[in-house]
C-alpha cells in the first residue's frame, strides 16, 4: 500500500533528522506564517565558553574563589550558561563545593547553599535590581559591550563578581533565517532572555531585525499570543525551561534536541535530532508538499 502523504512526510522529516511527533503537527507546519526564534542554544550553538572572570574590587574573592562558587551553585543547572561556568571550572582544577537547596528561576538564574552562604548566579539586570552596585554595573556594561553574555555571582546577596561568556552563532543560523522568511513572507522575531546588547549583535548577524530581548519565560508567551491573536499562525523554535511556555503557546512549537531541556522537548510539536536549524525550513517545505497531495 501507498503510505498517506503526510505519514511518508513524517518519515522524510525523519531522515532530515526532525521528530514530528503527529500528523497534525506534520500538517500545521506547512500552515504557519510567522516565526519567532531563541537565540541561546536555538540561533547560537549553545555550547557558551567562559571568556572573562571579574571580581569586583572589594569583594574579597579571587578569580579562582568567584568562578569556584558559580560552578557550585550551577552544577544541578542544565542551562548553557551553567555548563559554561562548571566546565570552565573543571579545566581550571578548581573542587567544586556540593550544593544544597538549588533552586532555578527560567530567565533568571540559580540560587543554592555553599557551605552555609547563598550563592546566586544569573541575570545582571534582574538580580542588581534595587542594589547599588557601580562597580558590577560598570564591569557589566563592559562585557555586554563586547558582545558577551554578562552573569553576576552574589554572595549572601552581595554582588562579588561577574564572568563574560560568549557562544558561536551556528552556521546555518542566517541560511535558516532567510528561508524562513522565504517560505513564511514575514521577518522572523527574535525572543531573548539575554541582555539587549548581545541580542542587537547577534541579530545582525543573522538578518533579524525585530529583536525583543531581557525576555521572562512569560514575555515570550505574550509575544507569541500577539502575533496570534493579530491572526498568525506562529513557528516557536527554541530549546530552554524558558522557552517551554513559548513552545506551547505557538501555533507549533520546535524545540532544539541536542542542548534542550527536557521539559521543552515535552512541550515541543516537534523535535530537531540532528542539530541543524536548517533542519526546520525543510521540514516546513515538507509540510506544504504533502499537504498539496492530501485530498
Ligand atoms: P535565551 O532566551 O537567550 O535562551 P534564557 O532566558 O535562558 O536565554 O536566559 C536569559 C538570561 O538569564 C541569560 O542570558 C542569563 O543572564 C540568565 N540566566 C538564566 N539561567 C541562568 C543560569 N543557570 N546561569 C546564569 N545565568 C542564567
Ligand atoms: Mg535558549
């Protein structure tokens, strides 16, 4: 017997290396006309290499000291942030110190116990909030200058330093972005949780014009539920905790596989296996062929 179009589509999408997990979902991506992408782990690689350690004048750490509390504290993390800071820690030799009471806030950060102090690790602008730190303001200012993503370490809530990591843009991120545009006819959005400057550097380098960056989990949502309710079909592309809400949200979700959390890959339509964001045009192209042979 002949396989159903959209069931050999799914098996095609397969062989691109994308999991579509019905064949609804087969059929709604050929419908969507707009999309709206992640940027860590989803337009860049998502394998962040630590670039600066700063501690801050008065802190009272060392470089080694700050970035061994950062690894505690991240160790349980399965952010790319995380892993940046604990893998940069094991090449160092630094002892990773067991944490207690880890506690994770999408689009945030992470909190946990060190030997009995709190070590939060996260977001500049959202963890400096009401605290007056110029020396942190002014050392974060300096890295998201030069493209990093800045994170800040606190100890007992007391900014001590902050680290620069920085993530390769993957290859196929502007060939992505353009095909997409192609099959779709509108400007694909970029939705971040990172800090503008870096959004602004790495949107330009892919072709993104509308950039809406220092996005919460719930920010992503509402951007998504505009898009809809101005009558689009959206295409959600991410990879992170914080882009589960977006993902379910959209009209259908894609979440990256390799670096993706698992709750997104629950919540996704759609997973990309092979790691190429390329991936996701052809499988759209893949839709609206076998929907052009369902009678
Ligand atoms: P994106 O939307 O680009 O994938 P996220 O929403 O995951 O980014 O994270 C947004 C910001 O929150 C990060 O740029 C970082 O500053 C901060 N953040 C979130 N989780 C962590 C973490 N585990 N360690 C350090 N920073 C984090
Ligand atoms: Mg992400």
């Amino acid at each position: 017997a002949t396989m159903p179009p959209l069931l050999s589509a799914i098996a095609n999408a397969g062989r691109h290396g994308v999991l579509v997990k019905s064949a609804v979902v087969m059929e709604r991506l050929g419908q969507v006309d707009a999309v709206a992408l992640d940027k860590t782990g989803t337009l860049t690689e998502g394998i962040p290499q630590l670039t600066e350690l700063r501690p801050l004048t008065g802190s009272g750490v060392t470089e080694g000291e700050l970035l061994a509390l950062a690894a505690a504290a991240e160790h349980p993390s399965e952010h790319p942030l995380a892993r940046a800071v604990v893998d940069a820690a094991r090449t160092r030799g630094l002892t990773i110190a067991p944490a207690r009471d880890f506690a994770a806030t999408p689009g945030v950060g992470v909190t946990a116990t060190v030997g009995g102090r709190t070590v939060a690790v996260g977001a500049p602008a959202r963890l400096l909030v009401g605290r007056q730190s110029a020396a942190a303001a002014a050392a974060v200012a300096e890295l998201e200058q030069a493209g990093r993503s800045a994170v800040l370490v606190a100890l007992d809530g007391v900014p001590i330093g902050v680290l620069g990591v920085a993530d390769r843009v993957r290859p196929d991120a502007a060939a992505t972005v353009t095909a997409l545009s192609a099959l779709t006819g509108a400007a694909p959005m970029l939705l971040t949780g990172d800090n503008p400057r870096a959004a602004a550097q790495l949107a330009a380098e892919v072709g993104i014009t509308d950039v809406r960056a220092a996005l919460l989990p719930q920010d992503k949502v509402r951007a998504v539920r505009e898009q809809e309710a101005a009558g689009h079909k959206v295409l959600v592309i991410g990879d992170g905790v914080n882009d589960a809400p977006a993902l379910a949200a959209a009209h259908t979700g894609v979440a990256m596989g390799r670096a993706g959390s698992d709750l997104a890959l629950e919540t996704a339509d759609a997973v990309v296996v092979r790691d190429e964001l390329a991936t996701v045009p052809a499988v759209v192209a893949l839709s609206r062929r076998a929907r052009s042979l369902v009678v």
